[in-house]
C-alpha cells in the first residue's frame, strides 16, 4: 500500500480549523504507513487542483494518491469540485467516498456527546447548512441514526441555508419535555460555524459539543476509506 494519501477538505481561514485537517491527515498516513498531504477545494490553500498536479509534473513522487473527501455530507464540493480537480489534474488518482453515516461518524458524535452531557434527554445535530437538498437529506439521516444510537430524540439543525436553525430545534424539544439537551457539532473542525454554535448554545443555556474532525474514530475511518479504495 504505497498510494499517498491527499486529504480534500473545504478549507478555512481559520488556523485551529486548518490545524485539525492536518492532524488528521497525519495521524491517518501514520496508520497506513503512507505520505499524506493535504488539500482544500475552497477559501485557503493549497488547492487541490494544485496539489494534484504536481504528481502529475513530477513522476519522482510515486503513485497517484488517494484522495479521501473530508467532508461529512455530498454537498457541490464533492459532488463537483473534488471529481472535477481530479479529472482535470490527475485521473489516475483515486476518490473515496466522503465521511457520510459511516460508523465511525457516529462513533464520533456520541463521544462528543458524552464529553459534555452524561445522561441527555435530548440532542439537536447542528450541521453547516447546504443549499443542497441531498445534503441536508444526508444530516437527517445521521440525526435518525444518533436517535437509535443514544435512546433519545436527535432533531437535525442548520447554521445557514434553508431548513430548522437551532434554536426551533431546542424549542420544540423543550416543548416535548426535553431539559437536558445538548447541541451536537456536525462539524469537523473549529470556524465560523463551531463559534456560531457555542454562541447559540450559551444563548440558550445548553451544552455543546465540540468539533468531531480530530476523534480517533474519524482518524480510523479515513484511513478506511484509503484502504478500500486500494
């Protein structure tokens, strides 16, 4: 297995953010026993395209690299923007599939959850927010799976775009009978949306999580996806 592992993520101007996608590039390549480098599709540098294209102008780098979404739902960016870097600059590189309702996601969720909360009545997973209908299709069906895998109510939320914001979400489990209700982040790594977040939550005086980009689980599941795709 000696095929790089290029981790594609959105990108972020912020640095704690940009730190995480690092860490886990690294700590995925040190399981596989493989090169790993990391990429961004939007905001920062470098881009994929970028990076690509330099296993493409210099041979002496080896295989083309696995490229692994690092993206918990198919939004544009890994419907469009990841296939079509990879078409333009390299096609012998090889694309997983994005982080999803993988289990390991779900392992993730739940130890952020019980970080902050030892017996919750109530979780609201708090997603970016996507202009895509699949995408937010894909963040319900995660919030399903959290409800059978913690024994309480999980509403799906989102902190743009269309669909419930947190704050309906909390409410309508209060008005169920919810007290103990934590936000979940369904974020990877710190930004603009994890800090949106924590201000909602301390608005309506609950817990939440942190980011889930750094958990082992996620570490494991992405050196997953690159062992499949080989």
């Amino acid at each position: 297995m000696t095929r790089p592992l290029v981790l594609a993520a959105h990108g972020t101007v912020d640095p704690a953010g940009r730190a995480v996608t690092v860490e886990v590039a690294a700590r995925s390549a040190e399981r596989l026993g493989v090169r790993a480098e990391v990429a961004y599709v939007d905001v920062c540098g470098p881009e994929l395209l970028d990076v690509l294209g330099r296993y493409a102008d210099d041979p002496g780098r080896g295989e083309a690299p696995v490229v692994v979404p690092f993206f918990l739902a198919a939004g544009y960016h890994v419907r469009h923007d990841v296939p079509t870097a990879v078409r333009s600059a390299l096609p012998a590189a090889l694309v997983t599939p994005w982080l999803g309702d993988a289990p390991e996601v779900l392992d993730a969720l739940a130890g952020r959850v019980a970080e902050v909360a030892a017996a919750p009545d109530g979780v609201v997973l708090a997603a970016a927010g996507s202009s895509d209908a699949d995408a937010r299709g894909e963040v319900e069906g995660v919030a399903a799976a959290l409800t059978v895998r913690l024994g309480v109510p999980v509403s799906a939320a989102f902190l743009s775009g269309p669909g419930t914001r947190p704050i309906e979400a909390v409410a309508a489990l209060r008005d169920r009978g919810a007290a103990d209700i934590v936000l979940a982040a369904h974020l990877l790594a710190p930004g603009v949306f994890l800090r949106r977040l924590a201000s909602t939550a301390a608005d309506l005086s609950v817990a939440a999580t942190g980011a889930i980009g750094a958990h082992d689980a996620i570490v494991s599941l992405v050196a997953r996806r690159h062992r499949e795709a080989i």
